[in-house]
C-alpha cells in the first residue's frame, strides 16, 4: 500500500463509503429484483385463472 501520509484517512474513507454504496446499490437491486418476480408470478398466476 503505497504512504498517503496526511490524506491517508480520506482516501480510506472515500474506499469504505464507495464500497458501502456498491453493498447497497446490490442489495437493493436484489430487492428490487424479488419484488418484480413476485409481481410478475403474481400477474401469470391470474392469467392462468382467467384462462380456465
């Protein structure tokens, strides 16, 4: 790791809020992504009803 000397604490900084917001921007694509499924389930299985 090279020496940062004085900014050695923002340039830590800046490399943990960066990797907190990639955490966050997956998880709430994640999220995102379960909650279209279940809609998405939600709309075939009515459309399996209405066809019978």
């Amino acid at each position: 790791m090279p020496e940062l000397g004085k900014y050695a604490g923002v340039v830590m900084g800046s490399y943990a809020a960066t990797a907190a917001l990639l955490v966050l921007l997956v998880a709430l694509s994640l999220w995102q992504s379960g909650r279209v499924r279940r809609a998405l389930a939600e709309v075939e299985a009515r459309q399996e009803k209405s066809d019978v």
